[in-house]
C-alpha cells in the first residue's frame, strides 16, 4: 500500500503514520525527518536544507525530490509506504507521478486554533521518536523508552506562522490534487487514537 498523508505543520501526521505502521505493513518516510539526519550527518544536502528549515521555507525542489526518490528505491518500500511530508506543492506531486503510484491520500483535518495551541509544545523522543505536547504530558524524559525529549529547532513562533503560510498556498491545494483518491480524517479532540479509528477502517477496505 502506497500512501500519502497531507496535514498542515502540528496536525499530527507523524502520530497517524506511527499507528499505521503498527496494522499496515508499511515504513513511514517523512522527508523532514530525512532533512534533519542529513543535517546531524553534515551532508551537503543538510546544510542546504537547514537554512529553508530555520527559516520555515520549503527546501528546493531538485533536492527534495532526489531525496525522495533514493528513499523510496531502498528494499524497504517494497511492500508500501507512508509519505509524510512529501509531496509538498503541486510541481512536487507532478514529479511524484512519474516516480511511483499512489494508491490513497489521507488528510488530516485539524482546526487552526488547536494547531496554534499545539504548536510550542510539541517535544520528541530522542531515541524512539515518539511525539508529546507539554499541554497533556510535561516530563523531560520519554514515556515508553526512558530517553531524553527534545524540541525542534524550527518549533518556535516566528517559523510557525510561515509554516502556516506555506502550508495553506503550497500544500492545500493537492487536496483537490488528489480528489479522487482522498479520504478526509477529522483530528480528534479525544485524542490520536480516535483520529486513527476511521483512517483504519478506510485502509483495511483498500487491502
Ligand atoms: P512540519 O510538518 O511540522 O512543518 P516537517 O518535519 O515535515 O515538519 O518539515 C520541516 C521542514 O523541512 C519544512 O519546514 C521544510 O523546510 C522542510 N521540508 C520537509 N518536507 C519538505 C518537502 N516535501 N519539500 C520542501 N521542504 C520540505
Ligand atoms: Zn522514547
């Protein structure tokens, strides 16, 4: 199964894309989590991508797509993936085509409000990964694996509002992109694994 997961900055894709590959025999590939191993590793493309990053920008287009195109070569997209920031813009989805078919398109829907509320709190697990928000869990350290959390260097408000920007001119429109292969998610107040009830249903009928 090939999917896409479209969301704006905070609207929880890497939580939903967690929960997928637990049923679905799939590997998430978020290309902002590819940017920032190639920033740790100081590769060329990290240090290229860091300066869009900081600023909330979109990385160019030929780096991005390249990237994502050797990512998704590996063995362990054989079975089926889950892009998680990827594509981007239109032009990226155009590019998309003529590198693989995709068989779903899930966007989740969050409202700009709890977005905003979200968005300072968010920390990572520095080990396993796992997403948190201060609002509903404010320990330093990870609940399932005991390592450090951490918060990103682009999760702060300034970066935020551009990545709003971005989000609502570049990257919505691939919802009518994609009209006919989308399934809407409405994020839940109730929490992740509400959201993922739905989103369950509709991929188990795809199988
Ligand atoms: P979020 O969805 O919370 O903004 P990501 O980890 O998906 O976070 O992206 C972080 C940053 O990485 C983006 O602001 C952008 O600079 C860069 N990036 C990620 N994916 C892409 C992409 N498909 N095209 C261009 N830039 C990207
Ligand atoms: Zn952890």
């Amino acid at each position: 199964m090939k999917i896409i997961l479209l969301g704006a900055p905070f609207s929880g894709k890497g939580t939903l894309a967690r929960n997928i590959m637990k049923d679905f025999d799939v590997v998430q590939i978020s290309t902002g989590d590819l940017f920032r191993e190639n920033i740790k590793n100081g590769t060329e493309v990290g240090n290229l991508a860091k300066s869009y990053m900081d600023k909330g920008e979109l990385v160019p287009d030929e780096v991005t797509i390249k990237m994502l195109a050797e990512r998704i070569k590996k063995d362990d997209c054989k079975k089926g993936f889950i892009l998680d920031g990827f594509p981007r813009s239109i032009a990226q989805a155009e590019a998309l085509k003529t590198i693989t078919d995709i068989d779903a398109v899930i966007e989740l829907d969050v409202p700009l409000d709890e977005i905003k509320r979200r968005c300072v709190g968010r920390r990572i697990c520095s080990k396993c990964g796992e997403i948190y928000n201060t609002s509903t869990y404010d320990k330093s350290t990870c609940q399932k694996c005991g390592a450090p959390l951490f918060q990103r260097d682009d999760d702060n408000l300034e970066t935020i509002t551009l990545r709003l920007e971005v989000y609502e001119k570049t990257t919505a429109p691939l919802i009518n992109f994609y009209a006919d292969k989308l399934f809407v998610a409405k994020g839940s107040e109730k929490g992740p694994e509400e959201t993922y009830k739905p989103v369950k249903t509709f991929l188990e009928g795809l199988k």
